[in-house]
C-alpha cells in the first residue's frame, strides 16, 4: 500500500467549494428511486459503488470512513493535516502520473449536484488565471486544467444521496495518462453515505483507519521531543 506520509501544507486544489448559505436538506431517506446521470449505463462490477450496492472482490482500500479509496500497486498515500484543528483535512493517494484525492459530499436524492459543482469549478479556475476545457467522460462532465506547470483533471460522479469528486493533480508531462489512473481510481471507490440527513455539499467526513492514526501520533510525538 505504501508509506503513509503527513503533508502539513495546505495545497488545496483550485476551486475549492464551500457549503452555500441556502440550506438544502437530502433528509427523505426513504425516496425512491435515485436519477444519476453518470453518461451512460453502468454495468454491476463498474462503480463508483455505494456501499449498499458494492461487492466483495480483492481490490485493496484504504478504509476513510466515509469512501473506501482503492490504493494501485506502487502508490503511497498521503495524509494531509490541518495546522489549527489538528484534524485531518484530506487524503491523498500519490501515483506515478500525480496526486489523486477522493472527496464525497451530501447531494440531494435527484441527483445532478455534479453539473452545478463542475461548473462553478471551472468559473473558479478561470477566475484564478488557469487555462479550463471541459469534456465528457464515462461519467459525464470531465474538466481538465493548467495551473502553472501543474495539470489537473477533474471527475465528478452523482450517486443516491452522494456526490463522489475525484481530482489528479500531476506534471505535464504526464497529463495524457493522468485521466485513466483518476479514473480507475474512482471506478473502484466505495462511498459510505451513511442515513444521517444533512445539507447538500457538506462533505462526508474522513477517519483514518487505527494504524495510520497511530502512524501520525507517533511521527508527531517525535517531532514534539526532538
């Protein structure tokens, strides 16, 4: 799986979202039927899952509570810390082609939150100098983008009740493979949304399976005595 490392900075990707001052529940828990428009027809073994629809199969994950991420051969995975709280503000797993970080949010039972996130986003990017082209992909809206060096592709997947956003940040030079690594990546992520009714756009929160928080404790306990 590879070594856990903590990143104290705070790299957040361009386009961060915060939650909007209208306060828009997805508490009918017990709806009906989920529209998802993911670009197509997804076949049983193809996710992003949620947990309720997922399967067992050898794909090894790291387990953040409320994503299960799948971790590729060769990877490292990434702990990033915030400063003031001390918690944990994200998780990234480190490829050869980039930086990929998972994130999944509350999203209204009908779904399409991805549509209005994807494109604030790029007006965001645009607003920060970055050059923005959008496209589709197998799930539908796919943004990529140039900031500096740095190419990022963005993918965004709406499930019941869930909105999975999935982010490669990496060099040029590998900006063509980039997009299939995320990709894969998010094909095999498991999404535990839990029942709880909460705003749209509240992100799902992270915990760190026991030996990566004790990792982290003892990696900052040195740091204290040295």
């Amino acid at each position: 799986m590879g070594i856990f490392g903590r990143k104290r900075g705070a790299d957040k990707p361009p386009g961060r979202h915060s939650a909007p001052e209208r306060e828009e529940f997805d508490d009918d828990v017990d709806g009906a039927d989920v529209g998802v428009d993911d670009g197509g027809e997804r076949s049983a073994t193809e996710g992003p899952f949620d947990l309720a629809d997922a399967f067992e199969d050898e794909i090894p994950r790291i387990d953040l509570g409320s994503v299960r991420v799948p971790v590729p051969d060769g990877s490292q995975v990434q702990v990033e810390m915030d400063q003031e709280s001390g918690g944990v503000r994200a998780v990234h797993v480190v490829t050869q082609q980039g930086q990929v970080t998972i994130s999944a949010y509350a999203a209204p039972k009908s779904g399409g939150l991805w549509k209005d996130v994807g494109g604030e986003l790029a007006d965001q990017l645009r607003s920060d100098g970055a050059q923005v082209n959008s496209g589709e992909g197998p799930w539908g809206l796919e943004l990529s983008a140039i900031v500096g060096e740095v190419a990022l592709r963005f993918v965004g997947v709406d499930g019941p009740r869930w909105m999975l956003r999935g982010v490669i940040a990496g060099p040029q030079s590998q900006a063509a493979a980039a997009p299939e690594v995320l990709r894969g990546i998010i094909r095999h992520t498991i999404v535990v949304r839990g029942e709880s009714p909460m705003p749209v756009r509240t992100p799902l929160s992270i915990t760190l399976p026991e030996a990566v928080a004790e990792h982290i404790a003892e990696q900052r306990q040195a740091q204290q005595q040295g």
